[in-house]
C-alpha cells in the first residue's frame, strides 16, 4: 500500500538500494534514572527488558547476538543488509572508550551496512556525539534519542530525570556535526489532553529532526506503572481516538521527516493494556484510512506547527519525498 507519509523503510530502500533490517542488541547497558545517577526506577513505562526487543539474548557478547539476530531475520524476510541496533536501555552510556569497542563490533558483520543507537538526551556529551561524528564518515549512523513530550511536568512524572530544554539541546548539538537524529514520541502519557500533545508535536516538527516513533502508552509486565493501572489510576487511550491522534500528528509534521513507527505493539503475554495493540497492522490500516478519508497526508497542515514555534524550518537534508 502507498502510504500518505514518508516511511522509515522507503528510506532505507532508497539510501541502500535494497530493504534494510535492523537487528536488535543488547550490551547489558543501564540508565541514569535507574542506576541512581539521576534517579531511581527508570521510566515508568519501561519494563525489564529496556524496550528491548524480545529475541535478544543479552547473555551473549555483540558478535553473536549479531550473527544470530542476522540469521533469524535472513531465514525469515530473505533479507541481505542489515543496521546494527543498539536499542535496549541507554547507549551510548559508557565511557568513549568502552562505546568504541562495541559499535565497532557492530560492524564486524560484512552484511551490516550501519548503526541505530538508542539512547537519551542527557547522555550524549560532546566527546560521544564526536565519537558518532567519528563513525558517521566511515558508515552510515542513525541516532534515537527518546523525548517522548515537550512537557517538563510529564517528564517528571514519568520519571525520566531529564528536560525538555535537554532534548533540544542535544538535538542541536547532534545536527551541529552532520548527525541523522529520531525522537520518540508517546501520545496518552498521564496528565497529557489533545492540545498539550499536539504541541509536542508542533515543537519537533520545526526543531529539525530527520526522524519519529509515535507509540500510544502501553503497559508493560513488570513496568511500574503496571501498579496504577490495576488500581484504575490509569486511564489508556482507545484505539479511534488514538487514530485521530496520530493522522492530527502526520499533518503537522514536515513532509520531509522520515516516519518510523506509529503504534507500539505487544504479545499477550507481556503487554497488559491496550488490547488493541496486539494487532498493530490493523491500527496501521486505520491510520492510514483516516488520513485519506480526510483528503490529507504528511505535512498538509506544517504551517500551523511554524506558526505555532514562530520559528523558521531548519530541517536537515535528508529528502523531500514521501514514499
């Protein structure tokens, strides 16, 4: 199906020349709001495994959860290049030399064409971003920092130790040396209407980010908001009105920005809460039936979100087509 916005995918297709699958790992990293360095916990959403990927055998070292996560994903979509994803918990938070080494060994595969790091925005200093700039030249780097709202209330009452102003600053000074960045946003977050959703959307239309995950909030197994939810403290949004939610999002945002991911999923047996999210193609199918019932498509209404920072565009040269 054609989409009505710019798909990660499509992306990768047209940089690469062939489709491009991230394989997932983990190197046994923490967080600053979970080691106490920043706070104690983590995020309230997170579960265990650090919005790692199930199939990740963290028991393993680098090169074998390479080797077997390339092989899985081989066998199963006949894939032939793949991105090494450094996705669960925090890193890039290790000392340089440290992070050197294992994004290192995430390249040793001939097939790996590149890096995804998923990390934060308080733990991206200069010497690391330098390390990435570093690696950007040889390879090719996409780099996930989480904001998930422009809202420093929710932050903290998510427990995510960081700021808002933190973001945009990393953000800055990652775009400052040629960087691909992506931010995570999550809609339903508590304490959060419409409007103060749709102005963390507007904020990150302009700021120049080359990419975005929008996820509805979930709850996870083992996550600690699992208590507030049981207790009927927590209200999740329902699947029509996250639809609406998402197609207002794509609106607002900047033709240009590369779309990664617009619902989050689960299996029966470790998500709680949406239901509907165990099926995500459908509410993939929904979104997309919304945006051409309405007549509209990515970026139809980008002006408001303009208008709204005051702010001239100042997004990174990354395309202009959406495929």
């Amino acid at each position: 199906m054609q989409h009505s916005y710019r798909t990660f995918n499509n992306y990768l297709l047209e940089k690469f020349g062939v489709r491009v699958y991230r394989v997932p790992i983990d190197v046994g990293f923490d967080c600053p709001n979970r080691d106490g360095s920043r706070a104690v916990g983590g995020c309230t959403f997170c579960d265990e495994r650090g919005s790692g990927a199930p199939t990740i055998n963290a028991a393993v070292n680098v090169r074998q959860q390479l080797i077997d996560g390339v092989e899985r994903i081989r066998e199963r979509y006949k894939a032939k290049k793949f991105l090494t994803y450094f996705q669960a918990f925090t890193n890039t938070y290790a000392p340089e030399g440290i992070l050197r080494v294992l994004y290192e060994s995430g390249l040793e595969h001939p097939d790996v064409v590149g890096l995804c790091i998923g990390t934060r925005p308080d733990c991206v200093p200069d010497n690391v971003l330098d390390l990435l700039a570093e690696f950007d030249k040889k390879t090719f780097v996409w780099l996930e920092m989480g904001l998930q709202s422009a809202h420093n209330k929710t932050l903290d009452v998510i427990n995510r130790a960081h700021s808002s102003e933190e973001f945009f600053d990393a953000l800055a000074r990652a775009q400052a040396r040629g960087l691909a960045c992506a931010t995570h946003l999550i809609f339903g977050l508590p304490g959060e209407d419409r409007e103060m959703m749709m102005e963390t959307v507007k904020r990150v239309a302009v700021s120049g980010v080359d990419g975005i995950k929008i996820h509805q909030l979930c709850v996870y197994k083992g996550a600690p908001m699992e208590m507030d939810y049981r207790l009927g403290n927590l209200k999740l949004l329902d699947e029509d009105y996250y639809v609406e939610l998402v197609a207002d999002a794509i609106e607002l945002l900047p033709p240009e920005m590369i779309i990664m991911r617009l619902v989050a999923e689960g299996k029966k047996d470790e998500l709680i809460a949406p239901t509907w999210s165990y099926d995500k193609y459908s509410v993939i199918d929904k979104i997309e039936y919304e945006l051409r019932r309405r007549n509209t498509k990515q970026g139809s209404r980008f002006h408001e979100s303009v208008a709204f920072a005051g702010a001239p565009r100042n997004f990174a040269a990354v395309g202009n087509s959406i495929a």
